[in-house]
C-alpha cells in the first residue's frame, strides 16, 4: 500500500496546540498524531 501524508505547516489555527510543533505533532491522548497512522 502506498500513501501520501498531508502534514505540512505549522497549523496557525491551532492555536497553542502547535506553537513549538508542527499539526502532525500534536499529541491527542499521549500520541502524536502521525503515529497514529
């Protein structure tokens, strides 16, 4: 299987959840969010 993984910016929108990391950083529950993929 083969994939593309939109995660590109800083995800202004976001707020405080991506002032040091990047949208695919986010944590929800413990885990980032591009190791939930």
């Amino acid at each position: 299987m083969q994939a593309i993984i939109l995660a590109a910016g800083m995800g202004k929108r976001l707020g405080d959840l991506t002032r040091n990391n990047t949208k695919c950083m986010v944590k929800v529950n413990g885990v980032a969010l591009i190791d939930r993929l």
